[in-house]
C-alpha cells in the first residue's frame, strides 16, 4: 500500500490552540496510508508582488517544501467569519508567482474549530472558495466543522471526547480515500 505524504496546515499560531490540538488528534487517528506533518506558516512574511524579484528566503523554502506533499489538510479556527491572516497569507506566498501556484492539484480536506456551537462554519467555507480558484480538489463529505473544542481536550491536550474522535477517525479514513482518488500520479 503507498504511503501519501500530507502537509497540515494550522491557521492558528498559538502553541495551545484548539486547531493545533485538533490537528495532532488529526495526525494519530490517521490510517497508515497517510503520513501526515504540520507545516509552520507563521514565519512567512506577509505577501507583496514587490518582493518577488529576490523572495524573502521563507517563502521559497515554504514553496519548496510544499511541492514535495501529495495532499493538504488545513485546519483552521474562525476569526471574524472567514481564515486568519497568516493562513491566508501561506495561501498567497505558495499562489504565486502567477502560473507557479504549488497548491494545483493536491487533494485537500478542512477542519474548522471552535469553541463554539458552528464549528468555524463561516471559516471553513470561506477557505473552499479559495481552494476552489488554486484548483486544490477539496472533500466535499463528510464536512467536519468541530464545535466545542473548550470541553473535548483535556489539560494535556489529548482529546478526550469519543464522538468526537469516532467521528475524526471516519473523517481521515474518507480523506485517505480522497488523496488516494485524486492524488497527482
């Protein structure tokens, strides 16, 4: 069985936050055919088409890194109903040049997180359109929008919630099959 290589994105940069506990909870309950890492996007200079002539060296080694990954998963909180800035802004840096977009063609999912009851609804679905125009496949079932996240997680950050983790477990094998359907060959 091959092994597909998936860069996690976080939207969140804080060490503690419910998208990077749900991106770790992500990670092990993933089946064997994904070997999934969390990709850092916080040192990534903000996007200006000015700078492309010598790009900040953070934007080619992040350019770099992500050719290497056969699928993408973000996972992401919600601030002010749509992506934070600096997921935003890795979308962007690994965009352009025009006609150099990294993202084209890898098979992608979203998880959005809060503490909320819609589960980053607004956030999730603002960063399918983007997706949509960077031609990255995203899985439209099962939608995983994870409400709540205050009471799922206990003091070490394990997920303690077995819906919750029922449900994560059936959302990665239905991504697994997604990155093996759509995949680059």
């Amino acid at each position: 069985m091959k092994t597909y290589s998936i860069a996690v994105l976080v939207g969140s940069l804080r060490k503690e936050s419910f998208s990077r506990k749900t991106a770790k909870a992500l990670i092990a309950l993933a089946p064997d055919s994904l070997a999934l890492e969390i990709v850092d996007i916080g040192r990534l200079p903000i996007y200006n088409q000015d700078l492309e002539e010598a790009p900040p060296s953070a934007w080619t080694e992040f350019r770099e890194r992500l050719k290497g990954y056969e699928g993408l998963l973000f996972v992401t909180p919600e601030y002010n109903r749509s992506v934070p800035a600096v997921l935003k802004n890795a979308i962007d840096v690994a965009s352009r040049p025009y006609g150099k977009n990294v993202w084209d063609g890898k098979p992608g999912a979203i998880v959005s997180v809060s503490p909320g009851a819609l589960g980053a609804f607004g956030a999730n679905h603002h960063l399918r359109q983007s997706l949509v125009f960077l031609n990255v496949p995203t899985m439209a079932q099962p939608e995983a929008y994870v409400g709540g996240a205050a009471k799922i997680f206990d003091e070490s950050g394990n997920l303690v919630s077995d819906s919750t983790r029922d449900f994560l477990k059936k959302f990665m094998a239905a991504f697994a099959d997604w990155v093996q359907r759509f995949s680059p060959r």
